[in-house]
C-alpha cells in the first residue's frame, strides 16, 4: 500500500484493490458538476485482501489528520478495516456497530465518523429490479454466495421489519471460510429470527453447486464473493443449474463476470431475470459522497448522475 501525498485540495478517496479500474475515476468530475462541488477531486488508495491491521490504521489516521482529506468510501475492507481501526472514530452509526463494517469514512464538527451505507444502498437497487411483493406472491428465497459486508447488507436490508412478510421464506448462505459464515448468522437470526435461515461452509465450487441445487423457483440469487472482478472466477461451475423464474445478482458491474455469464446462458432456458451491480454502484457512491461531503442527495441530482454514467459505461 502507498500512502497518497497530503491532499491540496478537497479530496475523497477510494479505499479498494484495484481502485484504478473502476469507473468512478471517469464519473467522478461529471458528478461533482451536479453536486456544486467544485475543485473536489478523488484518489485511489489499494490496498491487499485482508491486508495487516496496520495498513488499515494508517489509511485512517492519514484521513483523519490531514484537513482537506474530507474522507472515503471503503469497499472489499469494510469488516477488515472496522475490526483494525474502529477506535480511531469518533463516532460510529447502528449500522457500522451492529454488523462490524465500514463502508463510509467522512468528517463532522471535527469529529471522525464511520457509516455503513450498505444496508441503505442495497435496498435502493433492489428495489430497481425486485418487484414489489416478491416474496409473499412466490415464496422464493434468497441464495446468497459470500458473508461479507454487501452480503449482510443485502440480508439486512430484506429482513426489515417494515417489511412485513413480504420477507424470504428462507435465507440460504454459503462461504469459504468459517469466521465470516459464523458472523453472518448472528446477525440474521439477531435481526428475524422468525425467518428461516441456513448457512454452509463451501470450499470449493461444488459446494455451492450443491447448495443451490435445494433452492425453490422464484428466488434471489446474489454473488457476494467478489469473484469475477477482483480476483477471477465464479462461485459456481459450469454444472450448476439454476432454479426456474430466479432474479439473478451479480453485485459485480466490471471484470471478467463469470457468474453473470453463466446465468445470461442459462436466462431463457431458466426464465431467468439477470442483473448486474451498476445500479447498486451509483447508489453505493452518491451516498458516501453526500455524506462526505455533507450535501443533500435529491432523486433530481441522482437521476441526472444516472443519465451522465450510463454515457460512460
């Protein structure tokens, strides 16, 4: 990890992998045109999967003392970097302390604040492509591949109780490793433990075939692993059969997308509906970016954002 210069202008960055690559390097100064931000610029900072603590503790602390470094949007190390550095902050909302993430950095009154935005976001987008009364009309369930942070957003966000039972019927999570799987199920039985929910260590591909071979018609079936942009693959292998009538989310909008491959050849077969992350994208990032920058996000700002962006992508 290289540590940026100390910022001369308001600058927010980008904590991520491969932060080079990703859109929001284009769409970023077109969007700061919508949002009055004017000489606001952004930077990337990579930095290794599950990298050392300290790495994440310098990030912050660079953030935190450098005065027109306004904050950050932090994706891949939302639990890492909360577990290293969580009490540098000064403040941190529900949401961060409940699910042990951080996908929101900013400054307010002098103070440090962390947010996790992704149980905002993740509702946003799906309700640009989940039809309204889903579940209660099919009973589907949802088929979540991957127990990070997108992962307990996307659970959190679905089992709201304002909700009511237009809820799954069943929550089904796999993983590769087991700490995350572990953390992932207290949240969900802590949030409904009315609903249904069963989680499974699956360290290869197969397993994951396996798990979703039991998944009813008219489900939710999400890539939450990262497979497919930052580290190349697909959860499943080219074997594995998906349940007729699903909605297919692949959270991932650049890379090789070897899962949405895999589910657009099986879309007319399957009767499948496929999706990708973009939507979730601008989401993700107009909402840090108005928290950062402590501007209001009106459906006017965004719309205009989503038009600008679909030119570039």
């Amino acid at each position: 990890m290289i540590l940026p210069d100390k910022a001369t202008q308001p600058t927010m960055y980008f904590i991520g992998v491969t932060t080079g690559k990703s859109s929001i390097m284009k769409l970023f100064p077109q969007w700061a045109d919508v949002l009055g931000l004017e000489g606001a610029v952004i930077k990337g900072i990579d930095i290794a999967i599950h990298a050392d603590p300290a790495e994440y503790r310098r990030v912050v602390e660079f953030i935190r003392d450098d005065k027109l470094s306004l904050g950050a949007l932090v994706t891949t190390h939302k639990i890492d970097l909360y577990e290293a550095a969580k009490d540098l902050f000064d403040e941190l909302d529900p949401y961060a302390e409940m699910f042990g993430e951080l996908s929101s950095i900013s400054k307010r009154d002098g103070k440090l604040v962390g947010h996790a935005k992704d149980p905002i976001t993740s509702g946003l987008a799906m309700e640009a492509f989940v039809p309204e009364g889903f579940w209660e009309r099919h009973g589907g369930e949802l088929f979540i591949m991957g127990a990070g942070g997108s992962a307990i957003a996307i659970c959190s966000a679905l089992l709201e109780e304002k909700h009511g039972k237009d809820v799954p019927s069943r929550i089904v999570v796999t993983n590769r490793s087991e700490p995350r799987l572990k953390e992932i199920e207290r949240i969900v039985r802590t949030l409904r433990p009315d609903v249904e929910a069963d989680f499974h260590l699956t360290p290869v591909a197969e397993d994951n075939d396996a798990a979703m071979h039991g998944i009813k018609p008219n489900s939710l079936l999400v890539n939450a692993t990262g497979l497919g942009k930052d580290r190349p693959g697909s959860p499943l292998t080219d074997s594995a059969v998906f349940p007729q009538g699903s909605l297919v989310w692949e959270l991932n909008y650049r890379g090789e997308l070897d899962f949405m491959k895999q589910a657009q050849a099986a879309a007319a077969s399957q009767s499948l509906t496929v999706e990708d992350g973009w939507i979730y994208f601008l989401h993700g990032w107009t909402q840090v970016i108005a928290e950062v920058f402590h501007l209001e996000l009106t459906q006017e700002r965004f719309d205009r954002i989503e038009q600008l962006s679909a030119a570039i992508r």
